[in-house]
C-alpha cells in the first residue's frame, strides 16, 4: 500500500519488485527542470547521502526530470517500471510537485537534512503515480505581527508547505500587536512599532501576563530571501497590510496617522492584549499618502499578483466622534461610517489596480462594492464568499468555522488553550471548499482555500506546530485532491495513510498534537482552563 498524502487522482503498483536507488543514480533536468534538479539534490540527496551525479548516457539507473505540456500545469507523472524512473510535469511547478511524491516513496528517512543509517538501501516501488491539484490557491496564513516568528522558523514552514503541495504563502505582517516589515521611508515602523513591552499570556480570559518585551521584524533583504526561497518551491508569497483597523502599531510609531481629533495619539503605545482595538487610521489624505509608500516598497519585494490590505473588523467609533471624519464624509457625500471604510479600501483598489496588481480582502471588504478585480477571503463562514461569487469576484474560502487552525482540535478542557470552533482532525477533512448554493459558474470565481494560522495563543513555534499538524495535512488533501463528498469521504483511509506520515513530521522535526491528544505536561498552568465557545472577538 503507497500512503501518500496528499492522495493522488491515481496510483499504480505495475509489478512486483523494487527500483534500487545508489550512488550511481543519475539525475538528468531537461530545460526548465533545473531548479527541482537542485531542490532534489539539496534536500533528498542530503537525506540519503546519494550524489545524484549528472546523467552521462541514457542508461536506466537515471532519474529523469522534464516537462510535458500536454500534462495540466500543476499536474504531473511519476513514471518508474523497467527504465528509469521520469518524473514529468505540465509545468517545472509540475514536476517538482513529482518530486515530493518521489520523496514520500522513499520513506521518512527522505525528510531527514543528513543519513541516519549510512549505507542503507535506498528504493522505489514499481509504480504510476498520475496527479493534478483540485485548485489553482492552496494556502497557509502565517500571523507573525501577534507573535513573531524568525525568518529561519518562515523558511521552515515554507518546506513543511511545499511537503504538503501548498502554493500559496499568506503572510500576516502588520497588526494592532506589531509590525513586521521595514520600510525603508517610514522607519519608526520597525523602531516603534515592531516591539511591544509585555504580551498577554493566553487568550483574553487569562489574567496572566509575560512581563518582557516582545518583538522583531523582516528587514528588506530578510522579504527578498523568503520570496526566492517560496519561489524555489514554486509558492507565492501574499503580503498583508491590514488596513485601516488593526493598525494600532502603526499609529503608536506616527501618531499623525491616528484620529488626533478625539484622542492624544502620541500616548497610544504597541497594543499588548488581544482583541479588536478602537483605534484605527483617519480617513485623511496623509494616511493614505503614508500607505502608498508603504505599498510601493511592498510591491517591489512581492512580485506576485495579489496584495492583501486586511479590511476587517474595523471599529467605527473615533470616526463617529471626529469632526475631521464626519466632514470626510460630507465631502465624499457618504452615507455613514461605514461607507467611508468602504471608500477608504475603494482608494486602494483602484490604486493596486493602477499597477497591475489585485487587492485581497476580508469579506468585510464586499461592503460597498469592489472593482471588478478584486478578491475576496471568506472568514466569516461562507456567505461573504457566497456573495462575492455572485457578484463575480474571485474568492479564497478561509471560514473560520473550518480551518482556522488556532482554535481547538478537541471539546473539554484538555488543549493547550481551549479557544475556539472545536475542529478536529476529522472535521477539517471534511471540510468542502465550495459551498453547495453556488451554480457552476458561480463556483468557478471560488480560487482555491486556505487555512489560517493567528498567532495571539501561539507564543512559539512549538506551539504553532502544535495547532497547525496533524490538521495541516488533512486540509493539505482537501485542497489537493478531488475527494467525494464530506460525509463520503474515507477518513478511516486518511488516518491510515497517516500513520506513515506521521514518520515523516517526525523527521521534519514537526511538533504536532499526538494522534491520542495531549499528553499532561502539554496543558499550560495558570491559564484558564475554562473552554471558549465560538470564534475569539477578533480574527
């Protein structure tokens, strides 16, 4: 039995026996194959200890890498009978989708940075792996502004997404609790706004507090190496500015960008609790003077297609009480507060719009209307996707129902921090990406999904470990694969399949929940035990 995750459209033992693979396996990258020729011998070549030395003749003891046009652009063959062993791919995005399942073939020593057993055998079952994803967006969100994550622990996660046949990197830097990113002309941002003096410990119930700063940032080169890096593993990295709520940091660092009519801004520090701040961007033409600059430093770090402004859970009571937005409004001839969120994410549609880009956000962002090109991320449950479908915009359903990966794996008292939807293991296997309302042409603005990883509970990688596997995995297939209907889909079958992988985090050196649950020291003294029930006040 092959127990590959994500499962393939289809897979073939052609005949008894195995392929040996040693140190005179070649491996032969026909044009456009080059960078998996070196991801392969960088990764399972380190693993195995084999050479994989460039392919001198055309003999079978080769592994073959090319691309096949006639193959979907992300699909790829695994070919090894008699000959050598091919690996093909519509696309190099293709072929190196291939690769990782060569690797999980090898076994779980594959997923290891040097050889645990030196000398061993190393071999392949005769088999035909054929294999295209279901969806084009097949994301992970990475909140690093409520905790930060070095970049070593961002390129980590890039290799535990490639393993999983992820493409698309969603990460979170700006919040109310940090900002992430330098820019180069506002540099307060990383100077001030990067840090905060003491962090929350536990959710909003916990009366316990980590008296220590807490803080860091991507300086512009740090942005450039975890861009090549995803690019690499044919991932996309999509930045989010969150605007213009959540931007607390931003304002304690310029105090200008604030509500400066209602409150003293230049009190305002890092905020270091949890929750929805009160204090967002004026609606000022000097705010948004500031986040095009911002923006145009984005753009040149991030050459992908779509930039992420946030949009959500903007608190509208500064603006009710500011003279400055109240004759914003008049100005504008708007209707209320909200419309002049509306307006404001408008500005920034139009303008990414002006330089080839797509904005992404929130579904908050429906409200009001969007330029024709913009999508949407549906995390409050499926409606807003369902909308924006019919309305004709691109969606990416994220509902935090389903795959919001920092709530908890299982009811009762017994997980970490017991926040949250209850979502286990099974439950995100059976989660449908697609929402039944929608007609067929409707269906097909749905771009793909994501599952989001927020930060607030999560204070280190162990922990992010901890929520995101063994969930990642089962969300990784739902994303990949065309699996039946929720209630017909073979879990028990998955769970199998997983007892393999399972080998494989463990070489990865993943920290995931045990498939029994937590073990006693895994609970965290002093934080309310007292299970959550729903969604945190904020994302």
């Amino acid at each position: 039995m092959v127990d590959l995750i994500p499962a393939p459209a289809h897979c073939s033992v052609n005949a008894a026996g195995r392929t040996r693979l040693d140190r005179g396996t070649a491996l032969q990258a026909r044009p456009g194959t080059e960078g998996v020729a070196r991801w392969l011998r960088a990764t399972v070549g380190a693993a195995t200890g084999l050479p994989f030395p460039e392919a001198a003749g055309e003999g079978d003891n080769r592994i073959v890498l090319s691309v096949e046009p006639g193959l979907p652009p992300e699909g790829y063959r695994l070919l090894n009978d008699e000959g050598p062993c091919r690996i093909q791919g519509g696309s190099a995005a293709g072929v190196f989708w291939g690769a990782q399942t060569f690797r999980q073939l090898l076994g779980a020593d594959a997923f290891r940075r040097a050889p645990v057993r030196p000398g061993r055998n190393w071999d392949l079952p005769r088999i035909t792996v054929e294999d295209a994803p279901r969806f084009g967006w097949r994301g992970l969100l990475l909140d690093v502004a409520r905790h930060f994550m070095p970049k070593d622990g961002v390129l980590r996660y890039l290799d535990l997404m490639a393993a999983h046949k992820l493409n698309v990197f969603h990460l979170h830097l700006t919040d109310d609790q940090g900002w992430r990113i330098e820019i180069g002309r506002y540099p307060k941002l990383t100077e001030v706004a990067s840090w905060r003096a003491r962090t929350k410990f536990g959710h909003r119930a916990s009366p316990l507090w980590e008296e220590k700063p807490h803080g860091g940032y991507y300086t512009q080169d740090d942005i450039r190496e975890i861009v090549a890096y995803a690019a690499e593993r044919h991932i996309t990295v999509v930045p989010e500015i969150d605007v213009p709520g959540h931007s607390q940091a931003a304002i304690a660092a310029y105090p200008e960008l604030g509500n400066t009519d209602v409150i003293d801004t230049t009190a305002l520090t890092v905020w270091d609790n949890w929750g929805i701040s009160a204090n967002v961007l004026a609606p000022t033409d000097a705010a948004l003077r500031f986040y095009e600059g911002v923006l145009e430093e984005v753009l040149e770090l991030f050459p992908g297609e779509f930039v992420h402004i946030g949009g959500d859970e903007c608190r509208k009571e500064q603006w009710r009480e500011s003279p400055a937005a109240k004759a914003r409004i008049a100005d504008l001839g708007l209707a209320d507060e909200d419309a002049l969120q509306s307006w404001f994410i408008g500005h920034f549609d139009r303008w990414l719009s002006a330089r080839g880009r797509r904005l992404i956000g929130w579904d908050e962002i429906l409200e009001g209307g969007l330029a024709p090109g913009a999508a949407v991320s549906s995390w409050r449950g499926y409606g807003g996707g369902i909308a924006a479908a019919r309305a004709g915009h691109d969606v990416v359903m994220c509902p935090q129902q389903h795959v919001y990966l920092d709530h908890r794996q299982a009811p009762g008292e017994d997980e970490p921090v017991p926040i949250g939807f209850v979502r286990t293991l099974e439950d995100v296997y059976r989660f449908e990406p697609v929402p039944p309302q929608l007609t067929a042409g409707e269906a097909r603005h749905v771009l793909g999904t994501q599952a989001n990883v927020w930060t607030e509970v999560l204070e280190d990688a162990a922990r992010v470990d901890y929520q995101a596997f063994p969930r990642l995995a089962a969300f990784a297939e739902v994303a990949w694969s065309r699996l039946p209907a929720p209630a017909e889909r073979d879990f028990a079958g998955f769970e199998r399949r997983m007892d393999a992988h399972y080998g494989r985090l463990d070489a990865l050196g993943v920290a995931y929940r045990p498939p029994a649950g937590p073990r006693p020291w895994q609970r965290r003294p002093g934080v309310p035990g007292r299970p959550i029930e729903g969604p945190p006040p904020n994302r």
